[in-house]
C-alpha cells in the first residue's frame, strides 16, 4: 500500500518560506497553519534557532512550511550564520512569505529584510502576512496594510491572527496559489520532518524557559533518553513514557528549575505534556530528570553526547 494518495492532475505541492524580523510571529502562524505545535514560540526575540518545515495537507495541494529564523542586520557570528541559513533557504522555495506585525510600525529591520530579498528572491514571489491582526483596531490595520504595501512590490497582502484564527485559512490559499503542479511531496498526515525527539526536547525547553529564562540564559540543555510505550497497557489504550535529561551547569540552577517543593519542574512537565501527546497522538507519562554536568558549553565531549554536532 503507498503512504501517498491518488490526487487529481491539478493538485499543487511545493514549498513557502517564513521570513521576518524576530518576533514577527512567523512560529506562530506556521503552528495555526499546521493545526499542530510544531514549533516553539515565546515573547523573547530569536526564539527560532534553526529551520522547520511544517505540512499543510488540503484536498488539492500541499503546502511545506519552512519556518526561519527571524532576519536581523547580524551583530555577532550566530547572528550571521542565521541570517546565512535563511539566505539559502530562500534560494529553494516556490513562495515567500514576509511576516510584518500589525501593532509595529515599519522600521530599519524591514528594510533590511526588503533590501536581502531584493538581492536574493530571484523570480520567486514574495507575499506580505501582515501579523497579529487582532492587536490593532480597524483604522490600525488599514494605517499597517498601507504601510506594508510600499515597502515593496508584492505579490499579495494578507493580514492575519494566528491568535484569533483570523484569515489563517485565507493565508494558505494564496501561498497555495503560487505552487508549482505536483504530486504530493510528503505523506499523508506527515505533520513536519522534525524527529519526534528533537520536537520534545524542543517543547521541554520551551516549557522550561518559559519563566526562568533570565536566570538560565543558555545553560539549559535537554535531551530525550527514551520513549517507550507502556507494557501491560489495552492496545486501544496506549500509553507513551517519554524519559527526559534536562542538564544545567550549576548546583543553584538545579535548585531554580525544580523549586520549592518540585513546583517549577511539575509545572514545566504539565505545559510540555501536553504538546508532547499532540505530537505522538497517545497519553503521554513524562518523566523530567534534572541534571548537573559542569560547563557543558565549553567540554567537547559533553556536547557530543547532548547531541551538538559541530563541523
Ligand atoms: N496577539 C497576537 N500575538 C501573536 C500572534 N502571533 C504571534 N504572537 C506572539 O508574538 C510573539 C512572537 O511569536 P513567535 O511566533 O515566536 O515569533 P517568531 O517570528 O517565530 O520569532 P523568532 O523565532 O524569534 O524569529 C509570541 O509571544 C506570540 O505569542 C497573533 O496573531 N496575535
Ligand atoms: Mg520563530
């Protein structure tokens, strides 16, 4: 049996790409877009750190979601290294997407990001998604469209909110419009490429980040030593234990991620869970293990076995 469906001739597959300055809700949208987190989001710029591909499946097209990191004049090597990736990423999509925030008003940074894609697009079209619709009134939104409109020369405008399910649909309808004909190119119900571990740990640190952040700046690691379903449980009953190494670099940072009592980490483990059983579509038991390993960042050995791979 295959894993791809018959499709009519006319049915449309290819890629759209994400881009925007930080912040600009491109990890949010492409979530509403999937109908999935797949993607971590938070208030704090440069959340992203490497590039998503998230599916979007409809009767007549498949959409593949890149998700960037967010576009920024690059100040350090990590900045620009970034800023490299979504360069080549635009080389090899059918659609670009520039996410602008409707509660912002346009600024050097957009026009940074309107310059690259000038130099780098080629033929391919660039749509403007004009973010976070439900943060402005009317007058606001219109006054943001106007703005958007004259940075350069789109192919369409959309505003959206991800939040309030406003246009989401309208927004993967006009990507869609742009892809080449062509059968599907994942299949049926793949949501995303990522490996299922790299999502959790990603959703564990996330959860993890999200209120301590400032007192665990990057010393936090995560990762997934074993998913295992549960023995002994009814096969229309699963149950998933997901076994979780969370490594800090200090004692006093153990003490911060756990708490008074375990509450930090009890909290961290709910919020994680949750996104945890929409991607393996089961119950889920998570169990989180907070680990001291002295300067990981800096020991070679140690960020092998967490998983870094450095050239
Ligand atoms: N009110 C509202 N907030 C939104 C919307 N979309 C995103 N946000 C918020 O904006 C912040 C940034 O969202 P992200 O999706 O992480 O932004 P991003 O563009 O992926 O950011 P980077 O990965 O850092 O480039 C988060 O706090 C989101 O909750 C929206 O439609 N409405
Ligand atoms: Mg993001």
């Amino acid at each position: 049996m295959s894993l791809f469906r018959e499709v009519p001739d006319d049915f449309r597959a290819g890629f759209a790409c994400f881009v925007g300055r930080p912040n600009a809700g491109k990890s949010t949208l492409t979530n509403a877009l999937v109908g999935t987190k797949i993607a971590i989001t938070s208030s704090k710029p440069q959340t992203t750190r490497h590039t998503i591909r998230g599916i979007v499946h409809r009767d007549d097209h498949q959409l593949v979601l890149v998700d960037t990191p967010g576009l920024h004049r690059p100040r350090t090597l990590l900045g620009s290294r970034l800023n490299d990736l979504v360069a080549d990423t635009l080389r090899s999509v059918d659609v670009i997407a520039l996410c602008i925030p409707a509660d912002e008003k346009i600024g050097p940074g957009d026009r940074y990001i309107a310059e690259q894609l000038a130099d780098s697009r080629g033929s391919t079209p660039v749509v403007c998604i004009v973010t976070k619709a439900d943060k402005v009134d009317r007058a606001g939104l219109v006054e943001a469209l106007t703005a958007a409109g004259e940075l350069m020369d789109f192919a369409d405008i959309v505003p959206v909110s991800a939040v309030d399910d406003f246009q989401v649909d309208t927004v993967d309808e006009v990507l869609a419009k742009h892809l080449p004909l062509s059968p599907p190119l994942y299949p049926d119900g793949d949501i995303t490429d990522e490996p299922e571990r790299v999502l959790i740990a990603e959703f564990v640190r996330e959860a993890a980040l999200e209120d301590i952040r400032d007192e665990l700046p990057h010393s936090l690691a995560v990762q997934v030593e074993e998913i295992r379903p549960r023995e002994d449980r009814p096969e229309d009953r699963p149950l998933m234990e997901v076994y979780v190494n969370m490594y800090v670099e200090r004692q006093s940072q153990k003490a911060i991620i756990i708490g008074r009592g375990g509450s930090r980490l009890k909290e961290v483990g709910r919020k994680a869970r949750k996104h945890i059983e929409g991607i393996l579509g089961t119950p889920v038991y998570l169990d989180l293990h907070v680990k001291v390993a002295k300067d990981w960042q800096r020991d070679p050995r140690a960020l092998g076995r967490l998983g870094f791979e450095f050239e």
